[in-house]
C-alpha cells in the first residue's frame, strides 16, 4: 500500500469507530495531507457518512478538502504581524 492508501485505511478504522460509538466532535490536523486526490475524494465520503453524528473539525491546506466543507475558518497574518480571522460559510 502507498503512504496515502495507508493512511485512508487508518481514517477508515477511526471512522468506522465513530459509527458505532459517535463521538461529539472529531478533530483532524491536516489528515488529508498524504491523500492525492482520488483518495481525498474517499476521505471526504467518509466524513459525510459521520456528520450527521459529529462535528468534524479538519485543519488542511487541501483545496479539495476546502472545497467540501461546510464552512471555512481561516487564520492569516497581516502586516503589522496580528492574526485575522476569516470565516466563510459555504452551506
């Protein structure tokens, strides 16, 4: 198995986990970050079949991903070196 496919696996197993005892909310810290994009497609299937039971929380610099959610929660530097927040709702 290549890095990616090992790392949907264990996704999957954490996932599968959560449909049997949901947990309030999961939190993923650039998860999808060894995924190319056909298995970040099945990552994101697999977030969809939990969010009904949980609130998932992604930290990613994947486009896809970014694409996908509901909502988007950006942190940037400006200037003067202070982060802004930038918050989008994509429902």
């Amino acid at each position: 198995l290549s890095g990616g496919e090992k790392a949907l696996s264990a996704i999957a197993l954490i996932i599968a986990a959560c449909l049997i005892k949901p947990a309030p909310f999961l939190l993923f810290d650039e998860i999808d970050a060894p995924l190319d994009d056909r298995n970040t497609s099945y990552f994101l299937e697999l977030v969809k079949e939990i969010d009904d039971y949980s609130q998932v929380i992604l930290i990613t610099h994947n486009k896809k991903t970014m694409q996908e959610v509901n909502s988007l929660i950006g942190i940037t530097s400006n200037k003067t070196g202070t982060s802004t927040v930038v918050s989008v709702d994509l429902t």
